[in-house]
C-alpha cells in the first residue's frame, strides 16, 4: 500500500518544504520495499493495511533466536516453547516511514474465535527492517486472525499543520492469516 497525503504532508509551512517532504517520501519509500521484502518474501505470511494515520503491517515466520539483556549484557536466547514470531511494522500514513517509540499490542485469534492471546509487541533492531515483535507460543499451524491496537506516542511533533498527528488510538484486523509453526 503507498503512503498518501493523510496526515497532512503539507509543504507550505515554517517547518516543511515540499523538499524536506519529498526527502521523508523517499525515506518512505525505501521502508516499504524492505517491509514488503520481509512480509512478502522472507516471512511465511504477510500484509498491510490502513489504520488512522498509520499504515500497519505484518509478517507471520516460525520463532526466531535473537539478542536480550540479561544482567546488563546482550546475550543470545533461543525460542524454548514458543513456536512462532510475530512481527508488526507501523508506517506514517502520509509519508510511509517507520514510527519508533509506540506501544504496539497483538491479539491472536484461532480458527473457532478463541483468543491465543495478547502481548506488548517491542520494538526490534533487525539487519533489514525496524518493526515490533516477539516470539509467541501458539497451539499450532492453521489460520488465525491477527488484531493490532496501536496507541498514541507521547513523543513531541515539530509543525503546526503537519505535526497534527498519532493523536487517536487505532486497531485494525487481519483475518486469514497464515500459520506455520512446524509443529503439525
């Protein structure tokens, strides 16, 4: 999905020029072609759509080993029960570039409408891509529908006109989403 003028992109203000937009659409851009990469190519599943002034995404792959401090070290943890990773990417509506410093939750919902869970999604430094996620422990492979609640960042916004934005909570729903654990 490509990012349109909402929110507001609007060049003629004291803090933006249609330069500087066209630089952030740019920066947009290049985000989009590393999510649908991950969504559409490394990930088992994958999607976007629009929520309010965000476009959301996500990308379904089996648990993955990664990096957490322990005890003020970095130190590797492999996946122990949980069988699948969750990953959630977040975009500017307007622009399309990657929104940092969210409180991003997921919810997933099994086949017969039971609720798996719901957990915080933190943000994760990837090679690739900045998103939100976490390993999850799921009962198995199938479809699922995924629902993500995004609320509003408490971080500052330069520009009168266009810094009015990320001001509402949103949810949003992906249904038919794939599931491979390779538990089944």
């Amino acid at each position: 999905m490509a990012p349109q003028d909402y929110p507001p992109m609007d060049p003629d203000t004291d803090e933006a020029t249609a330069e500087q937009l066209d630089a952030a659409r740019a920066q947009g851009e290049a985000y989009g072609k590393a999510l649908d990469l991950m969504a559409n190519k490394v990930a088992d599943d994958g999607g976007e759509q629009r929520a309010g002034d965000y476009l959301i995404g996500y990308a379904i792959e089996k648990a993955e080993g990664m990096y957490m401090f322990d005890k003020g070290e970095l130190v590797w943890t492999e996946p122990e029960r949980e069988n699948l990773h969750v990953e959630v990417a977040v975009r500017d509506g307007g622009d399309g570039r990657f929104v940092p410093c969210l409180d991003v939750y997921a919810t997933l919902i099994d086949a017969d409408g039971n609720e798996v869970g719901t957990h915080k999604q933190p943000m994760l430094w990837h090679p690739m891509i900045y998103h939100y996620g976490r390993n999850w422990e799921v009962p198995g492979d199938g479809e699922y529908t995924l629902r993500v609640r995004v609320d509003p960042p408490t971080f500052m916004r330069h520009d009168e006109v266009n810094g009015r934005r990320f001001a509402d909570p949103v949810e949003c729903e992906f249904t038919g989403v794939k599931v491979k654990t390779g538990q089944d």
